[in-house]
C-alpha cells in the first residue's frame, strides 16, 4: 500500500480499518491516506489566502457529506457527525428517523457531548466549537474555541475538556458559552484521543501511551495523577466505579483498575477482533465499536472476567462510535450511516432503524447541470443537487460494488471507475433514482476515467488503460489496452491523444486517433507519482504527489519538455479553468495557481479544506472539492475574477472597430481590428480560454486573426461563402472555416497550416444555412446545417446525420448547450420573444419567451455554469437583454449598423 504522507500527518487507526474490510486490498485502496477523523492535517487558518477566493470568510459556501464518525443521542434526538457537520435527527420514531436540523461547523465534526441546551463539538482543526440546540430544528454556533485541535470533548460543571491530539488536554471555561475562555493544558507523551471525566480526575486515551489520568482539581493547572501503558492504541474511555474502559485498537478493550489513581493497574483485556475505537457503558454491559466488526457487546458483571454477549455488523462497513439511551444502541457505521440497535436483549442485538445520509469517502467529482456527482468510496455514486450552491442537497445515490474512485459525465450516463468492480455505467435521466445502465468487468482496479465520444478510458492502476466502446452504456465493449510501465492513476483526453498519470512512471501519452488501436507515442517521468492529469492547449499539467505541479509541453506528442513546476504540497488532482489551474492538494485543500505564463506559475489564493482533498470540479463562480472523509466541499471565487469563466457581449461596425463590453468596470473596451466591408468573427485561437477577435475578408477571401504578436492571415474561402468557427480537431483552439451554401465545408488544418491542407466536407445541398456546435459532448466541433425549406436541422453524427424537427418560416437559429450535459443543441428564435430550444432528453423543443418583435436572438454563457442563456440584440434600443437567474440584465451597447456576437475577452 502507498500512503501518501503530506505534511504533518499523525496516520490514523482507520487506515487499518479500511484494510480489514474483506475483501478489499492494500491495491485497491491506494488512493487512502487515512480515514479517521480524529487525526490532524495541515489546516491553518492564519495561512489561508484568498487572492483569487471571496474576501476572508466568505470563500466557504457549503459542505455535504463525509464519513458518519460521531453519534450521541440525548432525549428524542440523536446528535451525529457527518465531516463537518453536526445534524440533528428525530428518533421518536426508532424505526424511522428523520433529520430535523443539521449546522455546518468549521472543521470535522469528531465528537459530541450534549449538556443543556448545548452541544459541545470536538471540531478538529477548529478546536471546540459550542452549537446552541434550543431549536433542534435551527442549529447554531454560539462560540468556539480555535487555535487547538479537538479529537474528545467530555464536559464537567462549567468545563469542557478537550483531547487534543498531539498538544494532550486542554481546559476551556464555558461558563459564556458564547465566550470560551481557554484555561490549562497538560502535554501527554501520546496523542490524546478522547477524554472522560469522574470527581476530579480527567481520564485521557492517549493512543500508544495508553491510559493518562490528570488531575484536574484547579483546572488552570491540571497535574499528572497517574498512567498506564496499553499494549495497543487507547482511542477511547469510558469509566464506571473503579474501573476504565480503554478502547485500545487491536488490543481490544482493556479494563483498568483506576482505584488508585497514582498506579491504575490492568485488570483484563478482552479481545474484540476488530479494532476498538469508541467504547460505552451502559448497565452491565460495555459497548465497543470495532471497526469492520461492527458493535461488540461485553458483559462486565465482574470486570475482571469480562463474557462475551452478542455482536451486530453492517457488511463493509466501520463501526467508529456508539451510544446508548434506554433499549436502544445508537451506532456510527461510517459510510453506512447511523444504525439503531435494540439491545433489549444484549445478546442479540436486533437493527430496527438506519438513518442513510450521503455518506462516504468523497474521492472524484463531476459537475453536470445543476447537479454534482461525487465517486463516493465503497457508497458508490452520490448525486447532490447543487441548484443553490449555498445549500446543497442530497439528490440521490446508487451503491456500485466496488469502490468509486472518479467519475465522468457524459449525456444521461455517468461512468464510474469503480477499483475492482471495473466501469460501472449509471443512467442519470432522473438524477433523483440513478440506475445501472451497465457494466465491464475489468482486468486491473479502475481508479480514473474520461470520455470522448463513444469511448470511455479508463486507468486500471497497475493495469494500464483500458479503451472501452460506450456507443451503447448498457453494454460497454472494451476494445483495447495498454499495461503502461507505472501506476495509472488518471486519465485525460483531448484531441488524438489519452494523457495518462502513470505514477511513479509519469506522464505516459497515447496516440488515440483511432481509439480500437491506441498506441502509446511519447513519455516524461516526473520526479514524483503522477496521480492527476489535465489538459489544456499544448501544455499537461500533472498533479505529481510531492512534488507539487509539474508543467510540459506537448506540442510534440513523441517528446513532451518540461516547461514549469510549482510544490503546492501533495498535489492529488488537477483542473484548468482560464488562466488558473486548480489543484486538490491533499491534506492542504485547495491551491490555485496563476498559469498565464505556464513557465512561471503563481500561487493565486488557496484554501485549506477541513479533510483531504482528492479531486476538484469548477463550475462557473464555484469550485467544488471532493474532501475525502468530508465529503463535498464548495467554495466561491471573486465575482471578478470569476466572470474570466463567462460570456459577455460585444459590436462590431464592420469598418474595423469593435466595441467589447467589460464586465469589471461595466463599461466596453473599444479596440481596432478589421477595415470596411469585413465580416466579424470570434475564437480562441490560441487556446488560452479567452475569445480573440478576427475578420473575414469578402474581397481576398481570406480571414485575419488577433495573435498575441498582431495578426495572422489565413487563405481560405471563395466567393459567396458563409465563414464558420469551430474547434474542428477538439484540441482546444478554435480554427475557421468555410460553407458554400450548397453542401460543401472547408475547414482549416492547422496541421498543415494551409488552404491547400484543409479539410473538405461535404455536407449538406443548396440554399441552407451552416451551424456548427458539439453535438455529441466530445470536445471537437461537428457541422450541421438548417434546411429553411423544411424547417429543420441535419447534424453530422458518427454514424452518418441526425434529422432534428425543429422551427417554422423567418425564424434564427440559435447553437448551445441548453441543459450543461457538455454538449450543444440546436434552437431557433422567431425575432418577436419567442424560442424553441431542443432538448436531447425528450427529443422535443422546450419553448421559451424573451424578447420582443424586432430585436435579433445572442447566446451565451452569462453566469459561467456552463449552461448557455438566451439574450437579445435591441437595434432600437441599441442595448442588449440578457437573461440571468433573477430575470433579465440590461447592457448599453451598440449604435447604428453593428453585428452583434458573444465571447470571453477577459
């Protein structure tokens, strides 16, 4: 097994937890740290930046989901930690519990103590937090005490004791409980997990130190009383009379004779196992939460022969906490949720409720519409609505059978990597009941994925890559694979070619252009292990583990060069959105860096997440972090530097001089580029995510295009034709192109760089209109045409074309990508409000109204979801509307004359 170690990790006792889960392999779980809750990463909150976040404290938006670590139940409520929330859940009803109240707190949620109208929160990195529970239904944070790290909390009178990892106990007076004021500490020797308290004696587990008992009779000055070593790992104490309760690891549970508090000395051990993390008394009965064993029931008539009673488990599943009220044991089964037992009878303990929350280790995710899909560990594929980013909410879930490791869109399918389990294949139609499409059996652990067209890569770990046919999902074919020389880790594609993180091999880069054929072309062996991959112009970007952001060049595939590199810690993904690359850095959260010169990146802000940030999403103004144990994580960006993802407007007066509106000062930038009788047109020629600007020329038949030096010209075109943009090679940049107007298409090579070179198409027969767009969501642009004698449109397809019904005479067609699935569809406008956008799921026009008579039809991405908006041109007017999700936003551009277009100019 590879643990990646970033920072200063304490490894944690859950590793071994997920190690024990039959069935699963030190191989399959190589992407796994650690999974306990308890222990610290690298969070500090002083060195959080926000250069390119929201100002400090608003970056955060929201969290869901995580591990289910923590329960403690008081009346008709039990109190349960999900990663860094607290949730309230009604269990009047056993057999149904409901939650009521959930608050998100700073940190992971580690362990709960409810005294009066208090829950007091053992809150990680953030030390203690203290929730005001008057109204169980609206949760909030009183006060909280930072700058420690909390592990246990056990409350006394007017004190909360904290085990605090590394820095032993800390003292906090409560007596504010809007104010806590820190007051003593005491240093163990271990690392202090939990804490409970009797008379005036702390009892400390202190992991490999064992049992620590202080003395806390003047809470300033808390004294050492008395100790024991354990032979295993003291995670947990519980005392009753003269004995404590040690939930000590694979040692089971160890009994403590505490009589003497000077020198406890061991009365028995009983071995449970599994591995003991949490313990309770109860009666005469302990119980002891025992990871992959589940609850282990002990009688302790006489704890110093301690009988075995009776036992319960959830298949797969860890059990890291238990409490007890009444007839009814309240058990944390991690990804399971919480379990409620009836312990009437001890010896066997019968289920008779379970609350399932969205639960797992949030390890890949992918943004789609409005909704997240999270690769969620053994729990499969979690869907979180995300309509509202501020307040996300669980959508739906489907169970794979193997662990979720990545995830990949692609129209009403998401394909899972799935470790041993291989691709699995769900549909999404209804995001709210995902089901099995299909699925292929692997021959190595699929740990990444991505999809082009009607294929899907996947990376089989120390199997290399697999191409797998998803023409039909629910019967993926595989057709070809590559056992690469390292670990493949994670896949990109763009364009001809399969980028694979390989590793501690590198970068390994596979010539796909025919996919059943993939051969591998070129290799750079990074100086870390290769766990993410992006793609974006001619330049890689691999997340390399510890050695941070390694950055080469691929302008020629066979020889990739190593242009720069940026340590960010432990670098386990990374995405490119405009000029910013976002890496999920591990125990260090979020970093983004500045690549407008890919040679020199910057850091651009970071922050650093409560878990361990395995893989990051962007979406607009939002940037979505797969936190491991804590689930799903959403940040903001700066409205300013956010709107560099969004499409804004622009004129053009066809004499040369365009007018782009700027949406950080609300005012248009005027620039000179073209002369008379030039026709505007618009691409990111160079790949770098913004729109440059170009021109064709009727009279030479040729365009002109904004470079970075001045200008390029391209010989292309004839007399009569219509110019088309497109990116036709699906490698990032767009190229020109042109139509006849009666079936023929030339598309420019950039190849060959010449008319002679281009790519000559026929399709399509007199008098029709071009459009072009993506239709199949691969990254390449298709043509198609509009017939206006038969009011529809012709796709090109893999396969041929595609016939779409779709308008009536005098209407515009419209080009985007209505629904955010990564693929365009076509529409028309009738110049007088009123819009007919095609929707692949129904195979019918959704009709919308916007506008009025007489203004003329612009799309674009105006709030940077990546989901196109519908606006309009007001020649009247001389302004433009633009829809947004309150409504309609009014732009002061334009005068006698000017085109209208849409694109990205900052």
């Amino acid at each position: 097994m590879q643990l990646k170690l970033s920072g200063s990790i304490y490894l944690g006792v859950a590793v071994i937890l997920m190690l024990m889960i039959p069935g699963i392999s030190a191989a399959e779980e190589l992407k796994i740290d650690f999974v306990s809750q308890y222990n610290e990463n690298t969070y500090d909150t002083n060195i959080i930046t926000n250069s390119l976040l929201t100002p400090e404290g608003e970056d955060f938006v929201a969290h869901r989901g995580g591990s289910v670590a923590t329960a403690v139940v008081n009346g008709n409520y039990s109190y349960v930690g999900q990663g860094q929330d607290m949730m309230i859940v009604d269990m009047t009803d056993t057999a149904n519990p409901v939650e009521v109240g959930r608050v998100t707190t700073p940190s992971l949620v580690n362990n709960i103590v409810i005294s009066g109208n208090y829950a007091y929160v053992a809150n990680g990195q953030n030390g203690l937090t203290i929730v005001n529970i008057t109204n169980p239904a609206a949760p909030t944070i009183s006060g909280t005490s930072g700058s420690i790290f909390g592990s246990g909390v056990a409350i006394s009178g007017n004190y909360a004791y904290l085990a605090s990892g590394v820095r032993g106990l800390v003292v906090v007076d409560i007596t504010n409980p809007e104010e806590p004021v820190r007051l003593g500490t005491y240093n163990t020797s271990g690392y202090a997990y939990k804490v409970d308290i009797r008379d005036n004696y702390a009892y400390v587990a202190d992991g490999s130190t064992g049992l620590v008992i202080i003395d806390i009779t003047n809470p300033n000055i808390p004294v050492l009383a008395g100790s024991l070593d354990t032979d295993g790992v003291a995670t947990d104490v519980a005392v009753s009379g003269n004995y404590a309760y040690v939930a000590d690891g694979t040692n089971g549970l160890a009994i403590i004779n505490v009589a003497n508090k000077a020198a406890p000395s061991l009365a028995t051990i009983y071995e449970t196992n599994g591995f003991a993390t949490y313990v309770t008394v109860s009666g005469n009965h302990t119980y002891i939460a025992d990871g992959i064993n589940g609850l282990v029931i002990v009688d302790i008539t006489n704890p110093e022969s301690p009988v075995p009673t009776g036992t319960h488990n959830i298949d797969a599943s860890n059990a890291y906490c238990v409490d007890v009220s009444g007839n009814y044991a309240y058990v944390a089964y991690g990804r399971s949720g919480l379990a409620v037992l009836d312990v009437t009878s001890p010896s066997s303990p019968n289920r008779v409720g379970l609350y399932s929350t969205t639960s797992g280790f949030a390890n890949g995710v992918a943004i789609s519409g409005n909704h997240a899909y999270v690769a969620n560990g053994f729990m499969g594929l979690m869907v979180v609505d995300i309509s509202n980013p501020a307040a996300p909410t669980s959508a739906g879930s489907y169970i794979t059978t193997g662990y979720g490791h990545d995830v990949a869109i692609s129209g009403n399918h998401a394909y899972v990597a799935d470790g041993r389990s291989g691709l699995v294949v769900v549909d999404i139609t209804d995001p709210t009941t995902p089901r099995l499409a299909g699925n292929l059996a692997t021959f190595g652990q699929a740990f990444g994925i991505a999809i082009s067209g009607n294929y899907a890569y996947v990376a089989l770990n120390s199997s290399g890559l697999v191409t797998v046919d998803i023409s039909n999902p629910a019967a993926p074919v595989a057709r070809n694979s590559y056992d690469t020389a390292g670990n493949a880790e994670d896949v990109a594609v763009e364009g001809n070619y399969a980028y694979i993180a390989d590793g501690d091999a590198g970068l390994v880069i596979m010539d796909v252009t025919n996919p059943i054929l993939a051969t591998p072309i070129g290799s750079y062996n990074t100086t870390g292990h290769a766990y993410g991959v992006a793609v974006e112009g001619n330049y890689v970007y691999v997340a390399d583990g510890g050695e941070g952001v390694v950055i080469l060049n691929v302008v020629n595939p066979a020889s990739p060069t190593l242009v720069g590199r940026y340590d960010t810690g432990f670098a386990q993904d990374v995405v490119i959105s405009g000029n910013h690359a976002f890496i999920a850095d591990d125990s260090s959260g979020l970093v983004i860096l500045d690549i407008t010169n890919p040679a020199t990146p910057t850091e651009a802000g970071r922050y650093n997440t409560p878990g361990f940030a395995y893989s990051v999403a962007v979406e607009g103004n939002y940037v979505y972090v797969a936190d491991f144990n804590n689930g799903l994580v959403t940040l903001r960006l700066y409205p300013d530097e956010a709107n560099e993802t969004n499409d804004t407007v622009g004129v053009y007066n066809n004499e040369g001089t365009w007018a782009l509106w700027n949406t950080n000062t609300n005012a248009a930038d005027v620039v000179g580029f073209g002369w008379a009788g030039t026709e505007p047109i618009v691409g990111d020629w160079d790949g770098d995510g913004v729109k440059e600007l170009g021109v064709y020329n009727t009279a030479g038949n040729n365009f002109l295009i904004q470079t970075d030096s001045g200008y390029e010209v391209l010989g292309l075109g004839w007399p009569g034709v219509t110019p088309v943009i497109g990116d036709w090679n699906g490698d990032g940049t767009d190229e020109v192109g042109v139509y006849d107007n009666a079936g023929t298409w030339a598309l420019w090579n950039t190849t060959s760089n010449s008319a002679d070179g281009a790519k000559i198409i026929g399709f399509g027969w007199a008098n029709t209109v071009p459009v072009v767009g993506d239709w199949n969501g691969d990254g390449a642009t298709e043509v198609g045409i509009y017939n206006t004698d038969g009011n529809n449109f012709l796709i090109q397809t893999d396969s041929g074309y595609e016939v779409i019904g779709l308008g009536w005479q005098g209407v515009s067609h419209v080009v985007g990508d209505w629904n955010g699935d990564g693929a365009e569809e076509v529409g028309v406008y009738n110049n007088e409000g009123t819009w007919a956008l095609w929707n692949t799921n129904t195979n019918s026009p959704d009709i919308a109204g916007f506008g009025w008579a007489g203004t003329e039809p612009i799309v674009g991405d105006w709030n940077g979801d990546n989901t196109i908006e519908l606006g309009i041109y007001n020649r009247l007017g001389h302004n433009f509307l633009i829809q947004t999700d309150s409504g309609y936003e009014v732009i002061g551009l334009g005068w006698e004359g000017v085109t209208p277009f849409a694109g990205k100019w900052n």
